[in-house]
C-alpha cells in the first residue's frame, strides 16, 4: 500500500477528451497531473493551456516516449486512437507505469490478455476508461434493482447515438478492423451498458449495421442473447439526434436511465413504473463522472486495490463486440459459448 496521498499522472496524447479527463485529473483531491505528451508538435501544450491554463509545473512533451521515460509519472491515461490503445499500454506497464486506459482497451481478446499478463508480470493496475460507470446514477439504478421492484430482469435496451459533425469524421476513416466507425466509439457503451444488468456474458449474437467507403459502420442494431428468453437490444449511430440511455424490462415493471453520457451540470433523471400501478421519476444530484472516475482509479492505486472495472470484463466486452461485427460482416448469428 503506498504512502503518498496523491497519484501522479502523464497524458499520453493530446485528444479531444482531454476537454473533460484533463481538468479531472486536476482537480482530484488524490491526483496530479505532471505531464503531458503528444507527438503533434505544441499539441500538448496547448492542450495544457486550453484545459488547465492555470496549471503550473507540469512538464509537456513532443513525444509519447519522453513521457514514459520519466520518473515522476506514476500513472498513464492514454487517449490515443483506437487501434493504438494494446501497443501503448503496454508500452506503458513496461515502463513500470499504472495505466488507465480510454475505451475500448483493445481490438482483440488476446491484445487484452497480453496486457493483463504483462500487468500481473510488473505489478501496476490497469483499467479500461469507461467513465460513464461512476456516475451515482448507475448504483441508484442497482438499488432497485436488487431491491426486486421490477422482478428478474428479462430484458434491456441500449441506445446511444448523436449527428456526426464534419470535425469528427476522422472517427470513419478507418474500417472496423482498424477500430474505426460507431462500433468501437460509441457501441462499446452499448453493449457495457447492457452486459451489467445480467449475471452471464451472452451466449449469441446477431447484428446488421450500415457503412461508409472506408468500412467503418456508421449505424449498428443487434441483439445479444443471455440465454433463458433474456436480451438486449442494442442500437446505436453517427446519423441520429443524441441519445445515451438504456431500459430494463422485469417480470415486475421497468426502470430507465433517461441520460447516460452526463455533463457535470446536468440534473439525472432516472424513471421506474410496476406491474401494480406504481411509477415515479427521480431527479438526482449532478455528478461529474470523468473526476469520480480519476478519483477511483488514484485511490485504487494509492490503496494497492483492485479498481472495479476489471480486465476480465475488458475481456469480455471485447469478445462481444468482435462477435457483434462478426455477425454484421457475414449477416449470421454468432455463438459465443
């Protein structure tokens, strides 16, 4: 367990999310952030001093190496593309550093293993950044959850959408094989979102999607089966009006969670009705997700704790997608068990 009250962080790579996760790593009561790397020249710096103008000693740098050379970064976030996430967390670990991770960790089941059996190897904490799971929103949800007012859950509902704007067509350049397209961006949430509300990872999966020139897709629907009549439909796309929420059906009633992706001022809502005639909405307090998830992983580190998205969920996540664009490519169900 280490001594040190604070963690002290890298950013490996000058991404548009730094708009959220920058500031967070900031203003965590147990973090700090030491430095900065990209290896677009003064991308880090302005990256710095767009987010954090304020923010003195920290040191930036025009390659991604300098910063895992240096000795003062504890821990990494890294927001580079898609398919680069494996290759520079592992990287990372190498260098004895604690690694947080944006989604999707990875591409493959076995890039995800590689990086878990090079974690065990070096002793650091390595999760996938799915902040959104940090939100008190989700364990309200739980409480009711597990508190039977809807019964067994029978089945979910994800969907998460928003109109592509010219600026983030990057996010299509590359096909799916390469990480590109909606299904690496924004189905991951889907299908993570979905895959919590059961005890079991699915058993099936059918999907159909929509691409562009390149491969990427562009809009994605499917079904995952959990076995015993239980599913979750999934949808999500870059050519819809934005929507971040999810469903779940029970043999009782049902609960939604109205507003997954939250901005900090915002005000969740969450609604639930039963079979007996009752219903309510909630309105509960505005949290920031991307903080609460710095502040988990720091103290996790901090502690010598595991952080609660693990890397056989990583796994897992990861095997269903591969599985869900496999199905779109073939136009077939796939098993999974």
């Amino acid at each position: 367990m280490s001594t040190e009250k604070k963690l002290r962080w890298g950013i490996l790579g000058a991404a548009r999310v730094n708009e959220r996760l920058l500031p967070a790593i900031v203003e965590a009561e147990n973090s700090e952030l030491v430095a900065i790397a990209s290896r677009r020249p003064d991308a880090a710096a302005q990256t710095l001093a767009q987010y954090a103008p304020h923010q003195q000693g920290v040191v930036v740098y025009d390659q991604l190496e300098a910063l895992l050379d240096d000795e003062a970064v504890q821990a990494v976030y890294l927001p580079l593309a898609n398919h680069e996430h494996a290759e520079w967390t592992l990287r990372a670990i190498r260098r004895g550093k604690h690694v947080l991770c944006e989604k999707p960790m990875a591409l493959t089941v076995d890039d995800i293993e590689a990086i878990a059996a090079a974690a065990r190897e070096h002793g650091v904490t390595v999760m996938e950044g799915f902040m959104y799971r940090f939100h008190p929103q989700h364990a309200r949800v739980r409480e009711l959850v597990d508190s039977g007012l809807i019964g067994e859950v029978r089945s979910v509902r994800s969907s998460y959408s928003f109109m592509m704007r010219p600026a983030r067509r990057y996010r299509l350049v590359q096909d799916v094989a390469l990480g590109g397209g909606a299904m690496w961006d924004i189905g991951c949430y889907a299908i993570h979102s979905a895959r919590m509300w059961f005890d079991r990872d699915p058993v099936r999966v059918t999907t159909i999607a929509k691409y562009v020139e390149s491969g990427a897709d562009i809009a994605t629907s499917g079904i995952l089966d959990f076995g015993d009549g239980r599913y979750a439909h999934f949808d999500f796309s870059f050519e819809r009006a934005r929507r971040s929420e999810y469903e779940l059906i029970g043999t009782k009633g049902g609960i939604k969670c109205h507003t997954v992706w939250q901005l900090p001022g915002d005000v969740p809502v969450i609604s639930w009705w039963t079979e007996d005639g009752r219903s309510a909405t909630e309105q509960l307090p505005a949290a920031n997700h991307f903080n609460l998830e710095i502040e988990h992983f720091s103290r996790a580190v901090l502690a010598g704790e595991a952080p609660s998205l693990s890397l056989d969920d990583a796994k897992a996540n990861c095997r269903t997608i591969v599985a869900a664009l496999k199905s779109a490519a073939e136009g077939r169900v796939v098993e999974l068990a």
